[in-house]
C-alpha cells in the first residue's frame, strides 16, 4: 500500500517567510513537492514568499485574502493536495520552530501506517516560555478527557503527517473544524473520534530568539475555549463509544504506559520551582484525579493493595474507598513533587534523617562494592538525590529502559549528575554480569529492584506477601551470587514532613547451590518480601505499584 503513497507538504505562513526558504529546502531533501499558504502576509513577505514558487517547479505558493487563520490555511492546502492527486500531507509550521530531523522518522512512520496520524511530540529546550508549557498542559487534560485516553500526549505541535483521505471525509460531513489556532487540536481529537489511529514520534522545538507569534492572547484562548466546550460536548455524544473502545486487558507491568506524558513532567517540575510543594500539589490535583478516574487498570489495583494490606493490620483511616484511593495516586504525586525538589537542590539536608543505618555505615568503610535491593515504595529517588556526592557516585542503579525514560530524561536535564550512576537495561547476560562483578570489585553499589518481574525472564518465586502468594523476582538473587557481594536492602519513607532511610544487611552474600537452587532462592525472595511487607503495612500510601501485583501478566500475555 505504502507505494501508492504520495506525500507532499503544507507550510501556512503569516508573515513568517525568514525560515521558510531553509523549511523548504530540507523538505525537498526527502522529495516532497510543498504548497506554500500565503495567509494574508504584509506585502515583503508575500513578495519573498512568491519569489520561492519562481525558483522551482515543485514549490507552489497560493495567496489567501483576507487573512483565514491557520486553519483556514492549512485546510486550503489539504484542497490543493487532494485535487493535486496526493495520498498524505505533512504539515509543518513555518517559524522554524521544529527540527528538520525528525521529518525523515515521521515520513517513515506514515508509509508504515497509511491509515494514522503520524504527529510530533514537542521536546523543548530552555527557551519555551513557562506560560507557553503550562497553557499547552492544560490542553493536554482538557484532550485526555475529550477522548477518554492518553493515546494523544500532545494536541499542538505543527509538525505531523495526515492521511488525507481521513481529513477529506472529515471535511464532507460538514464537521466543524477550527479555523485560527483551534485548528491543530479540534482536527486530532475529530479524527481520532473516527478511529483514525495516532502514531507519535519526539520533535525537538526551539523557540528562535527573533520569533514572532500570530497567538492572539484574548481572541485565541476565547476561541481554544469555545473548541474545548464543543469537544466536551461532543465527547458526550460518543460516550457509550468511547469507553468501549478503551483497552482494558490485563498487562505486564512494563507494559502499562507512563500515566503523564515528559511535557507533564516538565510543567509540574517548573511548578516545583515557582510554587513549592503545597502549590505544585493543589495544581496537580485535578490532574490526578483525572488520572484517579479514568485509570481503571491502576485504579483496580490500588483498591485490591489497600483492601489486602488493612486486613494485615495498616492503620488507614476509616473513609469511603474512593477517597482513599485518591489519596494514594496523591501520594504517588507527592512522591514526585519531592524527587524534583531534591534533584534541584531545593531540598534540606536535613530532609531525610537516619533510622537504620549502622549496616550502612559498614558498607561505606568496605573498598568492595555490594548489591542493593529497593522497592516501589517510598522515595528511594530522593534518597539518591541528596545523598553526598562520594557516596553517589558508587551508586549503580539497574532501571527499566522503557518504562523510566521521559523520568530520568527530565531529572538529567535538572541535574547531569542524575544520570552518571543509571544504567538501563531490559535483561542481564553475562557480558552485562561480568561488567557489573568488575564494578562491584571496584566498590560500586549495584542497586536493583526487588518487587517487579523482569520483563523477558520468568525466573520468579511465589512467595508469601501480606497473607497472599506473589511472584518476587529471583533476578536480585541470582546476580548476588555472581557478583558475590554482600546484599542490602534500602527503604525511604515519608514520616511527616521528613524522610526516615533504612539500610539493613539482607545477607552476606548469596549462595545457590546446585541441589535445592529454587528452595534456596525462594528463601531469599521470601525474606526480602517479608521486609517489603513490614513497610507496607507501616506506609500503605506510599505502596507505587500500580498494577496486578498478586497476579501480574506474564511474558507473552496480551498486551
């Protein structure tokens, strides 16, 4: 199908024509044909405008008079490449704003699908604007809860491919579609309402220092408002549709997308710095309970954690489940409010105070390294942060490549050092074993977790965990003994307005022997989920595992 394809590009332009000639050129490196939108430009940029459709033959500038907006623009150049004979069109903005780069991975994607909307997901430098990123932000929720998914993480960006064929059936049914800059939003949300599947793909986005915007302040967000409200509306209409449409299957935890996307991220560690904690929560509310509402994976498996853990004996207040559930995604909120103000160093010393800590005195004084197991509990992040430097830097720490990248991207941009001590990793052969035992010679800290099961292994052990059979990973375990290493375990917790760390010696180190290797393992398993469980019931909302933990997907179920 993809050699039926016929692309082209679209740049609506109002009096922006100093970056278009080098747009133009980088387009043509891939062989698109470009239809130039002269929106109504004042008459030197209409004229350099012209001047680009007289060099060549496959650049056509058509003029719009009076000024459509850009939608008005780029919907009359959509007209032009349908009748032109074209399949797809990219669009791009013509402020130079977006890295020419990406085109390449977009244009590939859409011969790939022929059927989606292939768009860009702005990754911004230092130079976007705050207001710009927390405006953009509250678009985001407001699509989210227009199409009941997170399948859209950003609704703005003026870089993506169209099928054409979906925008021109769209346009027959009289839709109504923005013209100004509602368009890039209302057009996605419209589409994706008709099962036009969204493919998205990172675009780097800088904000040029002589950049002139079109964004009217008062008009434009009258005019976003008024869209959001038809959309709402519109998202009623289709309700009963919707949420049939919704994925519900049961997923290995990897497999559960990060519920908020990196641009989220970067709003809320902004907000961390402008209106500290208290004010970066209030605002972050209504977003998690949008998350708290719409989760129902998540949300399933917080409740089934606290139903099992108060009748082990956690003291939880006596209110309605939903309530309490909400206060736990509020944790999770809190937990990562804190991780961004540690990282930035906004954060006392004295934030975290030692409880048990005289294990890890003895392996500060060891030259050898050990293996520490953590958990999804507390904040063991902020325990990373503000620990001093030496002792950082013989942290070694095992994270999921997937599952952790838009996190430890963000915290690498407020703190290089953040990600000096990471290493991502899906599965550990033994190039990666022999690697590590060289470092743990060398005094490094391996720190790994001890509650999720690896991704493409089913080494695991049932163990008893708050009165119910869990699978632990062996994963832990199994690399102790390699590594042959004394074993640790590392709890942050939230006690009040401090943080309370615990370092216990878990073993010596780790023997497996060949008869009885899986009682051996399971012993370990079962003495660090013994020590998780202690933690659990003491700190019930500061449990992050959001999902089946009892009975999680395994490799190979549906995802």
């Amino acid at each position: 199908m993809s050699n039926t394809m016929r692309i082209c590009a679209v740049i609506p332009s109002h009096n922006h024509s100093l970056a278009v000639p080098r747009i133009v050129a980088g387009l043509r490196e891939h062989g698109l044909p470009v239809f130039i939108i002269d929106d109504g430009s004042d008459p030197q940029h209409a004229a350099a405008l012209a001047g680009l459709a007289s060099q060549r033959d496959d650049v056509s500038v058509a003029r719009l008079e009076p000024n459509q907006g850009k939608g008005g623009a780029v919907l009359h150049g959509f007209q032009l490449a349908i009748a032109a004979g074209f399949t797809h069109a990219l669009q791009i903005d013509a402020d130079g704003q977006h890295d020419l780069g990406a085109v390449a991975q977009l244009l590939t994607q859409s011969r790939a699908r022929t059927d989606a909307l292939v768009a860009g997901v702005p990754i911004y430098d230092s130079s976007v604007p705050l207001g710009r990123a927390i405006g953009r932000y509250a678009t985001h929720i407001w699509v989210w809860i227009e199409t009941l998914s997170l399948a859209i993480s950003d609704s703005m960006c003026g870089l993506r491919v169209y099928p054409l064929s979906a925008v021109a059936s769209l346009l027959r049914d009289g839709e109504p579609i923005g013209r100004r800059m509602d368009f890039d939003t209302e057009i996605m949300v419209r589409l994706f309402w008709r099962g036009v599947p969204i493919v998205e793909h990172p675009v780097a986005v800088t904000y040029p220092v002589d950049n002139t915007s079109n964004f009217d302040l008062w008009r434009d967000n009258l005019r976003i408002t008024r869209m959001h409200t038809r959309l709402f509306f519109g998202m009623l209409r289709r309700f009963p549709r919707l949420l049939r449409h919704r994925q519900t299957s049961s997923r290995h935890w990897a497999s559960i997308t990060e519920r908020g996307a990196y641009a989220g991220l970067q709003v809320a560690a902004g907000m961390t710095r402008l209106l500290g904690r208290q004010g970066c929560l209030c605002l972050l509310a209504p977003v998690v309970l949008y998350f708290y509402l719409t989760g129902q994976e998540q949300r399933r498996a917080s409740a089934d954690f606290l139903r099992t853990v108060r009748h082990q004996g956690a003291h939880l207040p006596a209110s309605p489940p939903w309530t309490l559930g909400l206060r736990h995604f509020m944790s999770f909120a809190g937990r990562a409010v804190d991780t961004f103000i540690g990282w930035t160093g906004r954060m006392s010393p004295d934030a975290i105070r030692p409880g048990r800590v005289s294990d890890l005195s003895e392996a500060e004084r060891s030259p050898a390294g050990a293996v520490i197991i953590v958990g999804h509990l507390g904040n063991v992040d902020l325990a990373r942060a503000l620990l001093d430097d030496a002792t950082r830097q013989r942290l070694l720490v095992l994270v999921h490549t997937r599952h952790a990248e838009n996190y430890n991207r963000l915290l690498r941009e407020f703190r290089p050092e953040a990600a000096i001590n990471t290493w991502q990793v899906t599965d550990l052969g033994p190039a990666a074993a022999m690697e590590l035992k060289a470092r743990v010679e060398q005094g490094a800290w391996v720190v790994i977790a001890g509650d999720r099961i690896p991704v493409n292994s089913d080494r695991v052990s049932d163990v008893l965990f708050l009165g119910r059979r869990a699978p632990f990973s062996q994963g832990p375990y199994i690399l102790a003994s390699l590594l042959e290493c004394p074993v640790y375990t590392l709890f942050c917790v939230r006690r009040g307005e401090h943080y309370q760390l615990d370092v216990e010696k878990l073993a010596d180190k780790v023997l497996l022997p060949r008869q009885g290797r899986e009682e051996a393992l399971e012993t370990y398993a079962a003495a660090f989920a013994a020590r998780l469980e202690r933690y659990a019931i003491n700190n019930p909302l500061q449990w992050y595992n959001f999902f089946n933990f009892w009975n999680p997907a395994r490799r190979g179920a549906s995802s």
